[in-house]
C-alpha cells in the first residue's frame, strides 16, 4: 500500500488568499470565509485565519468521509485561543461528529459521537500542543475497534478507552477554525499540510508525514511520473516492511 493509497483530500495551503484546493481529485476545496491570509508554513504559504475578523475556511459538501476508518493529519499553529473550544470540526450539518478541543497549553480534549453515543481521550498528560509554533497531529477513527486516537508530533498515540455502540455518522462538513455551526471563529491560527484518508495510517505512515519535524507537502505524497520517484511510496512500505523493492 502506498502513502496516497485512499488519501481523499490534501490541501499545501499555498494560495496566498481566497480558495485553498484540494490537490487530490476529490476537488473538496475549501471556501476562504472573511479574507483567511497567510503565513510561512512548513513548505511556502499555510493558510493564517484571525480571530477577530472571524475568518475561517469551509466545506458544507465534504462527503467523501463514508461510515468506516478515517485519519486526518495536518500541521496547526495556534497563535491567539480560546480554551475549551474546538480548532476544527468534521459534522454532520451542525451535529458536531469530531471536535478536537484545545484547554491549555497541556491539555487536549477530543470528542466523537455517532447516533447514541459519544467518546472521548480527555486530557491525558503528554497530548497537548504549544502556543505559536508548528505543531504536527493525526487524528484517526479505526472502524474495527470503533476508537479514536491522537498523536502529536510523532509522539506516542493515545486512544479513548470506550467505544462507539451507536450507528456511524457519515460526514458532510468540515470547518477549520469554526465550531459544527460554521459560525464561529475560536482562534488566530495557521494551517498546513492537511491530509484527509480513509483508512488508518500506520504508525510508519504518521512517521514519515511528520518527517521529523520538516513535515511533507503533496508532491511528496504522489511524485511526478518521470521523475524516477513514482515509485517512491511502494519503497518505503517495503523498506519498513523489511524488503527490498526491485524494477
């Protein structure tokens, strides 16, 4: 399996304003609400929203998530916030279905809910991100044990105790900066290297898209045909795996 394998959305966040795209061919791109600017991200621009102008960025179609495993990883720099709110949300229209919560500077709070249920990894020590600057996570939902996990910056997973007994929400919005409601901007914060699967990524996976520290951008996910780097994905699962991969 290679790294793209199922990536249904990835956003580089260059775009110095306006839309940022989504550079798979899902097309989910995401609409720029009340001028998002930008900043120096891991590779070029991230998207910069501020607070008091309540800029966020959106989508009210993002339906490419269906019932089942999911990992979202992404780069987040939070400059200006507010504790116990979220920093971005997946919903179904304004029932909130992930809403990961910033407390303080050493505490997260991560919430999922399906139809009668809800879980939770509440505030365990050693999962917590750093006021201005780049912090890296990934955040996963495995259908099979029907838990959520965490990880910051390569660190160690943590994972909710229960889990979900209820019937799986579909996805159909995703807000950045913005709680499910869409309408309200929580925190100044930057954003970069957004990647959206529909599977869990394994901890090799999460290691290389964090790539110690220096993150990873799209070109690196799927390179370019000719380049003599197409190939680069299937090496490294072999490589991880022990293997050596010959053409």
């Amino acid at each position: 399996m290679a790294i793209a394998d199922n990536l249904v959305a990835w956003y580089d966040m260059d775009e110095a304003s306006g839309t940022r795209y989504d550079s798979t061919a899902s097309n989910l791109d995401l609409t720029d609400v009340n001028t998002v600017g930008t900043m120096a991200g891991k590779y070029g621009n991230a998207a910069y929203a501020v607070k008091a102008n309540n800029e966020k960025l959106t989508n009210t179609s993002f339906t490419n998530i269906n019932a089942g495993s999911w990992t979202i990883a992404s780069w987040v720099y939070l400059h200006e916030v507010t504790a116990w709110q979220r920093f971005f949300v997946l919903s179904q229209g304004t029932t909130g279905i992930l809403m990961p919560s910033y407390i303080s500077s050493t505490q997260l709070y991560i919430e999922m809910k399906d139809s009668s249920s809800t879980i939770k990894i509440d505030r365990p020590a050693g999962l917590f991100l750093t006021i201005d600057q780049w912090d890296f996570f990934t955040i996963h939902y495995d259908a099979s044990t029907r838990k959520i996990s965490m990880s910051v910056n390569g660190g160690a997973l943590y994972t909710s105790a229960a889990a979900l007994t209820g019937t799986q929400y579909t996805m159909s919005a995703l807000y950045l900066n913005a709680n499910e409601f869409g309408s309200t901007n929580l925190f100044t914060s930057g954003w970069d290297g957004f990647g959206v699967w529909e599977r869990v990524l394994l901890s090799e996976e999460r290691t290389w898209l964090y790539n110690a520290g220096a993150g990873r951008q799209y070109s690196d996910l799927v390179p370019a045909t000719g380049s003599g780097g197409i190939f680069a994905s299937s090496i490294f699962h072999s490589a991880i795996h022990g293997r050596t991969l010959t053409r």
